[in-house]
C-alpha cells in the first residue's frame, strides 16, 4: 500500500512527490522530528526568478539556500566511515558525504548535477540501509517539466537534458538503484516559482558578483599554498 498520501496536499501542489517501499509512512513514523524539519523546509522554499538568471560559477544560490535552511533545522553534511571486514581481512567499502543527515535520515539535493549523481546517491542510500546506518532516504531534485520555464528565461543551455530532473532519477530507483532502502523524492515544480522582480535580480548579480571575486581570491591564495588551483565546489 502506498503512503505518499501522508505527505501533506500543499506540498504535493508544489512538487512532484514519488516514492519506493513505503518511505513516507517509514519517515512520518520512524522518524517524525526529521519529517517535520523537510515539510517544514519545502513549505517554505520558492524557486527565484533571480535565483535562476544567476546561477552558475559555484553552487547555485537556489541549493545554498536550500542547504542553509536544513543547516538552520539541524542538518549536517555527513561522511560515513565504512568497512567490510571478511575472516580478519579488511576490505575497504568508500561512501561518499551525504548532502544533509540527521536522526537515521540522509537527504541528497540534485539541483543542476550531472545525471550520474544520482547513481552514486541511490548507491550510498542502498549501502548505509544495509548497514543499518539510516531509515531512509531522501532525493530533492527539480521537475522535468521546468525546462519549458528555462527557456521561456532563456536559460535552456545551463539545464541539460543531462543533468539532474525527475525523469533521469526514477527509472534508476525502479532498476534497483536504492536496493531495499525506502526513499522519497521531491521534485520542484513551477508552482513552487516566483517572479521577485528586477531589484531581487539587480540584488542577486551584485552577490553573484562579489562570490566571483571572493572564489578568484581563494584560488590565488590555494594555488601558492599547494602549487595548483583551488578545486571548485559541487554545483547542485
């Protein structure tokens, strides 16, 4: 029996809501303080016409504010140390950091990534289930539908048919990507988008601006310090 009917009818209105193996009745049971932190988080995201004009150069604006709401709730980057030990004999077993852990529960932002990232997402989630390090599994991603509003703001080339949206992620979980572990994934739709007008943008250039030259500094500082360029951030 599927649960997403416990995943509340607002939120359905402004995202695309699917899940595998019964993660929402998993998540709203198990783990209800982390639920009410990503209800709490999604009910209070907008997509930013702003925002979507200047990303680009870095981690998007639309994913640090994302991060920066779930750091406010308690989230935290998270790297699990992983090993298979076999009859004394010690195989190494990597996991990549999960976006954002709390409680048992991982949650990855797919913003603007190449597809692949979702393999190693569904991947990570299958792993840390089967080691019963997590509940479950959470993959907050952008509908495929917001390529006709890219381009409608003449941003279709900066979001690829390549890159991360619902329809690249779901015939990876009904392949067997996550295993067994029960996960939940959001998509943000054009409902959840908001023309903030050209102040918001003129505001929004000015940060993008002044990131560019804090980003230039930091690899001029790095590059003497390590004798190579500063490596750039992920860009969700």
């Amino acid at each position: 029996m599927a649960t997403e009917h416990l995943v509340p009818a607002d939120v359905h209105a402004r995202y695309r809501v699917r899940e595998w193996r019964n993660a929402a009745g998993v998540l709203t049971t198990a783990c209800p303080q982390e639920w009410h932190d990503v209800i709490d988080v999604l009910r209070g995201f907008t997509l930013l016409r702003s925002e979507i004009l200047t990303a680009g150069g870095g981690l998007s604006p639309i994913s640090q504010r994302i991060n920066e709401a779930f750091r406010s709730h308690g989230w935290r980057e998270k790297r699990f140390a992983t090993r298979i030990v076999v009859d004394a004999t010690e195989y190494a077993s990597p996991t990549h950091a999960v976006d954002c852990f709390k409680g048992r529960v991982a949650l990855e932002l797919e913003w603007n990534n190449k597809d692949p990232f979702f393999d190693r997402d569904l991947n990570n989630f299958r792993l840390l289930f089967e080691l019963r390090a997590i509940d479950a599994g959470i993959i907050l991603t952008r509908d495929s539908e917001l390529q006709e509003l890219f381009v409608e703001l003449g941003k279709a080339e900066s979001y690829g048919n390549s890159t991360t949206h619902h329809e690249k992620l779901w015939p990876r979980l009904e392949g067997g990507g996550g295993g067994g572990c029960p996960i939940l994934t959001f998509a943000i739709t054009r409902a959840a988008y908001v023309d903030d007008g050209p102040e918001a943008l003129e505001a929004a250039l000015r940060r993008k601006a002044a990131r560019a030259v804090a980003r230039r500094a930091g690899r001029g500082g790095n590059a003497g310090a390590a004798g190579g360029p500063a490596a750039e951030g992920r860009n969700g």
